[in-house]
C-alpha cells in the first residue's frame, strides 16, 4: 500500500511540470530546442532573424543542435535547416544572352 501511495504522490509530481508544448512555445528559445514538440513561436522566421542578425542566441542554438544525438529534435531541425541555407552564397543567375542586362 505504501508503494501505491508513493506512486500516486510521484505521478501528481510529474503533472506539475510544464508539458513538451508548453517549453517548445515559451519565452527561452534555446529550452525550446530541447522539447519533444514542434514550437510554432520559433520557426524559421525567427532562426533566419537571429542567423541573419548573428547574435548569441543563434550562436548557442547552432552549437546546441550540433551534437548527433540532438539532430532529430525538431525543433533543432528547424535551426539546422536555416544553418543550412547561407544567404551570402546564393548568387543571382547570370542574365540569359540576349536579355542584356535587365
């Protein structure tokens, strides 16, 4: 019976503590990258910001999703998929003879 009881009292515990949700979407970006759920507050409008914008939150997300054992999480796939992209090494399409120059 004692077991029960101790079962119960650790189960209402658990309850207590934010959901995956909830820590996806709150206000630190970087715990986000650890929830199981996908966060629709840190997509990849708001990781092409802070890549664009090179600040540290960019900075500690990118090395945080490096590990392989991270790769998966979804919220890490959003900021690996924008680390993917480097805006600064798409060229614009050379113009098509006889278009000139427009």
């Amino acid at each position: 019976m004692r077991i029960h009881h101790l079962l119960v009292i650790g189960a209402l515990l658990s309850a207590c503590g934010p959901s995956q949700e909830q820590i996806a979407n709150g206000d630190d970006p970087i715990a986000a990258l650890a929830s199981t759920a996908k966060s629709s507050r840190y997509g990849n409008n708001y990781w092409i910001e802070q890549r664009d914008g090179a600040t540290d939150v960019w900075a500690e997300a990118t090395v945080y999703c490096e590990s392989a054992e991270r790769a998966n999480y979804p919220n890490c796939e959003t900021v690996r998929g924008v680390a993917a992209i480097n805006p600064k090494t798409v060229k614009d399409p050379p113009t098509q003879p006889g278009f000139g120059d427009f």
